[in-house]
C-alpha cells in the first residue's frame, strides 16, 4: 500500500475566468492589444518595431545569391566556412 502524500502548490492558485455579463460586449481586438502592451510596459519591456528585408522577396533571393558568390570568391573563404561550421556544431550553455 502506497503511502499519502501531501501535494505541495508551488505557484499561485489560478484565478477562474470571468464570465461576461449578458450586457457587456467581448473585448476588441485593439483592447486586449492595448491591455497586453500595458502589462509588458509594467514589466518594464519597450516595444520596438523594424522592417527588415522580406526573405520570400525575389530581390532577397538575388541579393543572398550575390552576397554568396562574393563570400565564395573571397582570399578568407576557406577560414569564414570553418568559423561556420564550428558554430553549427556549438551548443548554447
């Protein structure tokens, strides 16, 4: 017979969801956006936006063919593929 044992809580108990009146409406997209940009904000997290390059785009393609052959080509080529290769094989610790 297998012994009781008692069941420790490690975190806080979760709180039950809120049901919705059958006034209120459900909160918009743009609301719960807001809502989650104040919480990440009380976090002490800043929101940054950036275009980068789109690597579906054509001109992504050629420009990373392009950038390649250059690398190829290069005095260093032998020695950058090395470095590359060691850092395939590198585990995060």
């Amino acid at each position: 017979m297998r012994a009781k044992t008692a069941r420790v809580r490690t975190s806080a108990p979760k709180a039950s969801p809120k049901k919705a009146s059958k006034t209120s409406r459900p909160k918009s997209s743009r609301d719960k956006v807001r809502a989650h940009r104040e919480r990440m904000r009380k976090r002490g997290m800043k929101l940054i936006q950036i275009w980068v390059p789109d690597p579906r785009s054509p001109y992504f393609a050629a420009e990373a063919r392009r950038q390649a052959r250059l690398a190829n080509k290069s005095p260093f080529a032998a020695e950058d593929q090395a470095w590359v290769d060691s850092m395939s094989d590198w585990k995060p610790v």
